[in-house]
C-alpha cells in the first residue's frame, strides 16, 4: 500500500511541474485504416432522428468524380457538416440526388415487388451497421498503383495510367466553360533548414479540383500574398483543407518538398 501512494506521489509531482502544453508532446495520431482515410462522417440530423448517422466514402467517389464537380457544381462545403443537406434536398435531386437517382446511382427511396415505398438506407447511413457494401476497397486497391500514405493509392498516377477515368460533369449542375491556360508550377520555397523546396504543380491540381476550388477562398490569386506556415497546414489551413483529410497527409513530405538538392 505504501509503495502504491508512493508512485501515485511521484506522478503527481512530475504532472505539477510539467511545462504547459507538454501534453502534447509525442503524442502520435491514430493513422486511419487505409480504406476509411479521407471518410466523412455527416451527422445534422441523423441521430436525432434516431437514423445512424452516414458515412461518405471518400476513395470510392473520387475514383469516378472529380472534386470539382462535387465541391462547386454540387455545391458540397469543404468541410463536413456546413452545407446541411437534408433528405428532403436529396429527394429533390440536389447535392448527393444529383446522382443518386435510380439512374445513375441508387436512390434514397425505391419500390418493392408491390409497389411500396422503400428507403435505400444502409448503404449511406451505415455507422454502426454490418452493411455489405457492393464495391470492396481491398479489390480496388489492389488494382491501383501503390502509395505510401492516405489510402495507400497513388490517385495522380492512376489518372495517368488510365486506371481511373474521371467525369467532370453532372448534368443540370455542371456548365461548360472555354478550358484555361494551366499556369507553370511554382517554385515555393521552404522555411526550413536544410528542407528542399516546395514544387507545386497547377497541373495536378487543376485535373482533380479545377480553379474554382482553391481560389480565391483558400488561396489568394497573387502568389506569396499571404504567408502561411507549416503548422497552419497542419491545423488544416491553406494545403490542410484537402491534404491531410482526402488528399495524401503532411506526413508524405517528399510529395511537396521535392525540388531536387544539389
């Protein structure tokens, strides 16, 4: 008993003169499983409705879409929960109805064999559930070019190989525009020592997001305008948006830092 108060003490002394913020320190995030990286969980109004809340799968979406077209001819917000989409919104056609129309994807509602309305819940509302999904990430990825981070899948390369084959337009949502020029990439340079610059390349991005994605609401149009840091990537700022919660993480720092050292 005495030698249990005494390591109880001891605790607490190192606890009392632990330097604020000392918590945080090597405290290393849980890393998804390969085929949940980049899922979102949407939960308005599902669980007071006494619905499981809907679990958006991420890799199998953006192996047939762009980001574009969700994110600005749908109009879904960039981050989880803001737009409140409602079930009466999808019924509609609007936002996830769009496609999920019993044309192109399953609908929210179908019929049975009598004619009786059925609502097509599992496959969207499924956290919690057993649910038998029709398309199986561990197949899929084993068809894909391999990563190292995220989902494990190198989606550019993909892309480029053919292995996944991008549509661009939702029809009723989507207005054709005159391409434009696609800007050279850019050469940003690092604030860390010995750490090899930054080269993004517009190309890449503007296959998956377009413009309309990043400027002007994350990014200003003028290059080096605003100077932003690391730790604002990391706190999901700027590239943090999208990198780190769809796109490969921060940890994959090669993928930027990747101007050659001589």
């Amino acid at each position: 008993m005495r030698a249990a108060l005494s390591v109880l003490l001891v605790l607490a002394l190192l606890l009392a003169t632990a330097p604020v913020g000392a918590e945080t320190f090597g405290v290393k995030k849980k890393r998804p499983r390969l085929s949940e990286f980049g899922n979102v969980t949407l939960d308005n109004q599902s669980t007071a409705n006494n619905q499981a809340p809907v679990v958006f799968p991420h890799w199998f979406h953006r192996s047939r879409y762009t980001c574009r077209v969700c994110h600005v001819d749908l109009g879904f917000a960039m981050r989880a929960g803001a737009t409140g989409i409602t079930e009466a919104d999808i019924r509609a056609g609007f936002y996830c109805g769009a496609c999920h129309n019993g044309r192109t994807a399953f609908a929210p509602v179908g019929t049975d064999p009598d004619g009786n309305e059925v609502k097509t819940c599992d496959p969207c509302h499924s956290v919690g559930r057993q649910v038998n999904f029709k398309h199986d990430f561990r197949a899929f990825r084993r068809s894909m070019p391999p990563e190292r981070f995220g989902n494990g899948i190198d989606w550019i390369e993909a892309e480029e190989e053919g292995k996944v084959k991008l549509a661009d337009y939702v029809e009723g949502f989507s207005v054709r525009h005159a391409e434009l020029k696609t800007p050279k990439d850019l050469e940003l340079a690092g604030k860390e020592a010995k750490m090899p610059d930054i080269i993004f390349s517009h190309r890449k991005h503007a296959i998956w997001n377009g413009c309309e994605s990043c400027h002007p609401d994350i990014f200003p149009v003028r290059t080096g305008s605003v100077p932003y840091s690391m730790q604002e990537i990391f706190d999901g700022r700027w590239c943090g948006v999208c990198h780190d919660k769809v796109a490969f993480p921060n940890i994959d720092c090669q993928r930027c830092h990747s101007k050659p050292v001589y």
